[in-house]
C-alpha cells in the first residue's frame, strides 16, 4: 500500500510539477515547518551539505541509500531553494543509469576532483559530477530530492544550525546525525568535526550517533610509545552524540605544560588524536612521564575533565 504524503498548501506548487520551473512563493513560507511533516526513514535520504565551501571549493550535497533497494541514480533529481523562496529547476542527478546500493553514500556537486582536493575520502566511486549542479545558499535555504518526479526527501538549513564555536563556517559541512530520525529534527544536522577536516564526502558522517556504548569515553590506546620509532601517542574520544569540543594539553612531570595538542577542537562521535612527542616547536621531548589533560566542553556549558599517563621512551 502506497503512503499518501500530505504537504502545506503553499507548498503544492512549489514542489511538485505543472507550475513554472522557477516558481516562487512568499519569503515567509520558507520555513523548517514547511519541510517537516513527513518522515522518510527507508529510501534516499540526505546526509550531509556544503553550502559554504572554501575558496577555490565547490558546494556539495551527499546522499545516502536508507533503504535494502538498489537504486538508480537516473530516478533521481535534486534542487534548491535560495534565502528569498525561489525554487531552482529540477536537475537530474544523471543521464545514464549509475547504481546507489543500499548503505552506501554517493555525494554531488559540480566537479568531484575539486572537492576531492579539499576533504580526505576513502572511494572515488562514491563521487559523482553533475552536468548541472543547483546553488545552495550560504545562510538559508532548502534541498529537495526526488525519485520519478515524487518528494522523497527535504532539508530547510540555515548558518545557525552551525555550532556557536564555529567562528567561521566557509568550508564547514552540515552532517545528518541520524537516519532513523525525520530529517528536519532538530539537532539532526549539526557541523562537521574538526577530527575530519570539517566534512566527510563520501563516507560515514563524522557526527553520526554512535550505539557502541562500549566504546564512549576518554582513553589512551598505548600507555607507551617511542616517536624515534615513528611511533605516536594515539587519544581515543568515543561519544554517543556529536557536538563537543575538546582542549588537550600535554604537561611533563615537573608539572609544565609542553604541548597544546588541540585548542578549541571540533569533536565528532569517534575520535582518534595523535601525539608525536613533540613540543610546541616540534622538537621531540626527552623521554620519561607526561601527562595528557582533556577537556570537553559543549554550547549548553557542560564541562568534563580526564586526565591519562603515558610514557616517551626511545
């Protein structure tokens, strides 16, 4: 049986076909509420955006097979809404089929090499270029994605939905928390973390929910390390929701601080930094005890501590 999906009347032209392609509508009605009435869980979903891109970068959206279908990328199209209501056309993802498994990611933008010159990825496969890309607005707007001409899915973001720590969010992506949560959520799209380079095109969203509960806290996973070994300290960060920051410090035993490893840092959800040994002019330290002081801190004034030992030796 097929789910009828009921939208505000102001929305009934603006998203479906038989009106303008451009058609606009009232500044005001452009609104979370508009976008959040219907919840996709199994289908395409998206995953993360990049309205902002740094300079030289191209903006992108990512999306993400939810369901256990295969599904092909020539179904789909995607458009935008800019900060004034105006709707972009419609614009097909591709013009030949190209598959989206499920559990998989493919992200678009208009040039998948440039994007790939600005954020680490891990499979080239999952990148496509566009032959026409829609234009995201950097401080409000909406993504809207279609299958065969039907909504399956929409985003109303705006740079307030970046944390409050980050100063600047050229460069910044929007990351999807949770993919068994109604999109427009709110807290379901946060920023990207610092760990990641600010964005993961292509892979698992750096502030994606963590259920391993066994993996939550602060942690050394070696005591001991020798970096003339080319060996580093390595921190593990393990938390169940995103949004975090984190100042790490390294003192030596007389107590002195000799390294400020991270300052103000973006945390994600599972989190690995590394230390070399080295000071704050990367001369390696003599060997013997340091201390490894964390602290993670968030936007609601939550403060937690942890404090580890660990052992240089060559």
């Amino acid at each position: 049986m097929k789910t009828i999906h009921w939208f505000p009347v102001t929305l009934i032209c603006f998203l479906f076909i038989g009106c303008e392609k451009n058609s606009t509508f009232n500044p005001s009605d452009l609104e979370k509420e508009q976008f959040s009435d219907t919840i996709y869980k199994n289908g395409v979903l998206i995953s993360e955006i990049l309205a902002d891109p740094k300079q030289g970068g191209v903006e992108f959206i990512e999306i993400y097979n939810n369901s256990d279908q295969i599904v092909d990328l020539q179904s789909l199209e995607i458009t935008t809404v800019n900060a004034n209501g105006k709707r972009n056309r419609l614009h097909r993802i591709s013009d030949k089929s190209e598959y989206l498994y499920p559990g998989r990611y493919k992200v678009l933008s208009k040039s998948s090499e440039t994007l790939q010159d600005h954020y680490a990825y891990s499979d080239r496969l999952s990148f496509h270029s566009m032959e026409t890309f829609p234009t995201l607005t950097n401080t409000r707007g909406a993504v809207l994605v279609f299958q065969n001409e039907e909504l399956i899915d929409s985003l109303f973001y705006t740079v307030e939905m970046h944390d409050i720590f980050i100063k600047n969010p050229k460069g910044v992506s929007l990351e999807r928390v949770d993919f068994n949560v109604n999109t427009n959520t709110a807290g379901n799209f946060i920023s990207a973390a610092a760990s990641y380079g600010y964005g993961t095109p292509g892979y698992q969203n750096s502030q994606a929910a963590n259920d391993d509960s066994l993996s939550y806290g602060v942690s050394l996973l070696n005591e001991k390390f020798a970096p003339s070994k080319d060996e580093t300290l390595d921190l593990h960060i393990g938390l169940p929701r995103g949004g975090k920051m984190a100042n790490i410090l390294i003192f030596n035993s007389a107590g002195k601080r000799v390294k400020k490893l991270r300052s103000n840092h973006r945390l994600g959800t599972r989190n690995i930094i590394s230390w070399d040994g080295t000071d704050e002019r990367q001369n390696v330290l003599p060997m013997g005890i340091y201390y490894i002081h964390t602290e993670l801190y968030d936007s609601n004034g939550n403060l937690k501590t942890f404090k580890a030992t660990a052992l240089l030796v060559r």
